[in-house]
C-alpha cells in the first residue's frame, strides 16, 4: 500500500500495523528544516503505533521501541503531535519498510524496519 492513510482510518491501521510488524528491528529518525535529521533510535525492536483520538493530544501518534527482555533496558517512547498525514511505504515483497509521519509544522518522523541477516549454519 502506497499514498496516505486517510485520518478516520488511523486507528484500524495502526492496530494492524502494530499487529504484523511487532517485533522487527528499527531505527527512528526525525526530519526537520530546524535541526535536519537526528537519529532517535537505532536497531530497536518494535513494540506498537498507537493514535490519540480524543482530548487535548488528538492526532497525536505514539510509537514504542524497546528491548527484548528484562536484560535489555533499552526503551523509547517518541510521541508525534498534531499529525496531518501517516504514509507507508512498502517493499517489493509487500511488507512495509517503512512508516513516514509527518506533523502540521512539516517535521517528519521515519520508522525504518531493518532487515537482520540470517546466520548460516555451518557443517561440523
């Protein structure tokens, strides 16, 4: 699916969104004219996109990266507001690469799944 995911369907899509992508590894990025872009997460595993539809953070987006374990404490929430479009972009074997969500002030915040290279298993 390519081109923008109309408002009134945020919430049925990021519900599956978070449904088939939990668990990928991702980075996050963040694209302003102000600050250009900055990297907020790297190789974190994703956990769920949720959208605020109601109160003083509607259409704010919150997205959840996190560790794999009570090991690994790395954790990060990123909330996005007043968000007026969420685009995805899908790869050639048609799941997503990635999710672009853009705010009213032009800023953008990029989820990029990452691919893990398999390891080979060698023959003793």
């Amino acid at each position: 699916m390519q081109g923008d995911i109309q408002q009134e369907q945020w919430q049925a899509y990021l519900n599956d969104f978070s449904k088939r992508n939990s668990g990928r590894m991702a980075d996050l990025q963040i694209l302003s004219d102000e600050l250009g872009t900055q990297e907020e997460a790297k190789m974190l595993p994703f956990e769920d996109i949720t959208v605020e539809t109601k109160g003083s953070l509607a259409s704010s987006v919150e997205i959840m990266l996190g560790g794999t374990g009570p090991a690994d404490k790395r954790n990060l929430t990123h909330t996005v507001t007043q968000v007026r479009r969420i685009v995805p972009k899908t790869g050639v074997d048609g799941r997503e690469d990635a999710l672009e969500i853009e705010a009213r002030d032009g800023a953008k915040t990029i989820l990029i799944f990452k691919t893990v290279p398999q390891l080979q298993e060698t023959g003793a």
